[in-house]
C-alpha cells in the first residue's frame, strides 16, 4: 500500500467555490456555523432541506474514520441508496464518477473537497462511482447518511479497485481541457493552479 501525505499548504481548501459540478443529481449546501465564544453549534442536516433532500429520507448514519492519503473507493449502489457526506475532522477530496452511457453527463468526474473549515453537506447519488481520499496532514472524520438501512446479507454496494484503469474521465468538474482528462485516474495529483 502507497501513502501520499498532501501537506495542507498545498491544498487550497477553498478552491470550491466558482467550480461547477456537472453530473445531475449531485447536491451540496453549506452548513452554516453558529460560532459564539463557548465554540459553535451546525445543524448538520434537517428533514425540511428539500433542495438537498427533495423528498429523501436519511434512515442510518455511519461514521468514517482514515488516515492521511488514505483512498476508500471506489464503489456505487444500484438499488437506491444515496450517500450525505460532512467530513467534521481533517479534509477529504470526494469524487464521483458518471459511466452511465445514456447520461448527459457521461464520462464526468466531479471533484468536492470537504472539510472542517468549511462544512458542507454533499449528497452523491448511489449510482454514480464515487469514494475519498484523505487529502488532510491529519486523519479524517467523514459522518454520512444514508437512505436505506445496511443489508448485512444482501448489501448495495457494487465494489471496484480504488485505481481502476477504466475509470477515464472525458472531463473534470465540467473542463474538458483538465490535464487529467482521457487517462486513468490519479487520486494522488497534486492540484496545482
């Protein structure tokens, strides 16, 4: 096992904003911090964010912890489920991936960095690829939800190899031109302006 440890210094964490992401159904939204001087307080998710949630349900939370450069990827559910993602500790660089020849957003990766600095809520839909990696010098605390209880005996979770060579984006968050774009795969590029 090869682990790439990104010192924070070379990730700008904020580098979110004036991306577009691409594949249909892919949901995020801020979380605000209500910061006083005891801390702050985040509601992390609330039944009535219909623009996240539309009329989804979360019925378990799972929490994740990884090491720094750590991959946990990749893997889709076909029967329905979705996944909520909030990393509370450390950063995380969540993709996913659309295969789906019909799709119009066929071939598209859309990279989502998460963070302790700056808490979102990312909804993926199950039947897009996706997965993380552990882009922080620290480990990760990733807390999801999702929309069907786990089936010990019958799980939805269809697994791949975390570098997968047929996983070949034809773009990256929405550029055609990203250096990245027509060859397997790279977790471990380093995101240079």
């Amino acid at each position: 096992m090869r682990i790439f440890i990104i010192p924070t210094f070379l990730f700008n964490l904020e580098y979110i904003q004036g991306v577009i992401y691409l594949i249909e159904s892919l949901g995020m939204r801020d979380i605000n911090k209500n910061v006083d001087e005891r801390g702050f307080f985040s509601e992390l998710i609330r039944d009535d964010w219909k623009d996240l949630l539309k009329s989804d349900k979360i019925a378990q939370f799972n929490l994740s912890y990884s090491y720094p450069g750590i991959v946990r990827a990749w893997h889709r559910h076909n029967m329905g489920q979705f996944d909520c993602f909030t990393c509370i500790d450390g950063a995380v660089k969540v993709c996913a991936y659309d295969d789906r020849p019909d799709s119009a957003t066929f071939g598209e990766i859309d990279e989502i960095i998460l963070s302790r600095e700056r808490l979102m809520q990312l909804k993926v839909p199950g039947i897009l690829w996706h997965g993380y990696m552990v882009v922080s010098a620290k480990p990760a605390t990733v807390l999801y939800g999702v929309n069907k209880l786990y089936d010990y005996k019958n799980p939805d979770e269809e697994r791949r190899p975390w570098n997968d060579e047929k996983v070949v984006p034809l773009s990256v968050n929405g550029k055609k031109n990203d250096p990245r774009v027509g060859k397997p795969w790279d977790w471990n590029y380093l995101p240079y302006k």
